[in-house]
C-alpha cells in the first residue's frame, strides 16, 4: 500500500514592492524555495492589498493585472502575469465556505494585485499554475482564522495556500533606512525577534492577540493588514506544527520574514 501523500505545506510570504524585482538576493531567495516544493496544481493567494466584505473570489479566467501603486517607473507598469484562472478551485472554496453567515461573492473582472502576482512571478516565473485570488473579508486576526482552517483541506488536492503580506510594514518609516540592507529601526527588529520566538513555540493565542501582546505592535504595524494574512496561513496549516523560517532579513528596515507550514 503506498504511504499517503502529506498536504501542500502553507506559506506566509513578505511579499515585497515591484522593486523586489530588482532585488537579486530576494528574487533567488523566492525562486530557490519554489524550487523545493512539488509543483502545486493550483494556488489560493490572500493578499494585504485585498479588503473586501463579503469574501469575494477573484477572476476565475486569466484578465489584466491590477497595478495598484503609483510613482514607479514604467517598466513596472509593464510586467505581465497570465497564470490561468481556477474556476474549479473558486468552486471548492465556494463550497467550503458558503452558508447564510458566510456569503462568497465574485468579482471577475479583478485581477491579481501586487501582493499576488509580485511574488509568483519569481517563484513559478512560466506562469503556468492556476491561481485564484481571494479577498480579506476582515481583518479580524480570529475571524481569518476561522475561515482558513475551513480552507485547510484544500491542501489535500495539490493546493498552495498564500498569505501574502509584510512581516513588519511602515512606510513612513523607511525613509530612515536609505539601503535595501540598512540597519532596521528598533521598533522593527523588536517586533520581528519578537514573532520568530511566538511562532516556534506555538502559542496561537498570543500571535491572534499581537496588537496587545507585541512589542511596538503599532509601529510595526501602524494597520494590521500586512500581518493579517500570517493568520490566514496559520489557519490553513496543520494544528500543532511549528513554521521553519525559509527567508528573513530586512528590506529598507522592514522585516521580509517569510515562512512554511506544514
């Protein structure tokens, strides 16, 4: 009898600005770990650049990306990402989620943001995996992890499940910080030292409750909705399991810790 095949593992990923691209070592950081996973038959992607109640799934067929930054070059205005769209991924998420407290909707018209298609186009760069974006409903850190671990079997058919976000996030605080590899503020190492140590002991209930329990939690975070995916992939992963750390570091003084789980 063969042995059963272990779920896709889970990943929360610092996704970067479209400047990522430029970054060599971030870009090599991505594709290496994309690399050592099983090619995935599809990927449901949450991103911090998606707010929207009820949760909305977004385009089923391959559509325009959504460029949503302003005052780059050009060039990043030019990038394309036609991965195929996930009609019958959108379908299973339908299902597992749909009740009369829940609606799903749709918007089909809407393409991948940044936070979706900057990341994937470094880590599956033949665009040839289905993907389906799907919106934050809240940024309730309990209630996206409630939804996510009604989403957990999907794992079971192949599927990668993204949070997508920033581990620390200021931007008004990066102007300090003049270099990708600058020294991190305080606020920034803190918070991250602080979510390394959580995260491998587990403790699920101090990282739902880090506005309060974090150190510089609103300096870190001045709004929650570049943390708030992690609770998405929390909620997907396997209960109990600790995430391995794949990439850390800082980015203009912003942590870019990304993670797996199992």
């Amino acid at each position: 009898m063969a042995a059963p095949t272990a779920p896709t593992p889970v990943l929360y990923l610092s996704h970067g600005a479209p400047p990522l691209a430029d970054d060599a070592t971030w870009t090599r950081q991505l594709a290496e770990w994309s690399g050592s996973l099983a090619k995935p038959k599809a990927v449901l992607v949450v991103s911090a650049h998606w707010e929207e109640a009820p949760l909305t799934l977004g385009a089923t067929t391959t559509v325009p990306l959504i460029y949503d930054f302003g005052g780059f070059p050009e060039r990043y205005y030019q990038v394309k990402y036609a991965a195929p769209g996930a009609p019958a991924l959108a379908e299973k998420v339908r299902k597992l989620l749909h009740s009369p407290k829940t609606p799903v909707h749709s918007a089909p018209e809407r393409g991948l943001d940044h936070g979706a298609y900057v990341p994937l186009v470094e880590m599956f760069p033949d665009a040839d995996v289905p993907v389906l974006q799907v919106s934050m409903p809240s940024l309730d850190p309990r209630e996206l992890f409630d939804v996510a671990r009604k989403l957990a079997p999907l794992r079971d058919e192949g599927v990668l499940i993204i949070g997508s976000g920033f581990f620390t996030h200021n931007l008004s605080a990066m102007r300090y910080v003049r270099s990708t590899d600058g020294t991190p503020p305080g606020w920034s190492s803190e918070f991250d030292h602080w979510g390394d140590e959580v995260l491998r002991s587990g403790d699920i209930d101090t990282l739902l409750d880090f506005q309060r329990k974090a150190p510089a939690a609103t300096l870190a975070h001045p709004r929650i909705e570049h943390f708030a995916p992690l609770f998405v992939s929390l909620g997907a992963s396997t209960e109990g399991t600790r995430p391995e750390t794949v990439i850390d570091g800082f980015w203009y003084g912003l942590a870019k810790r990304s993670l797996q789980f199992s």
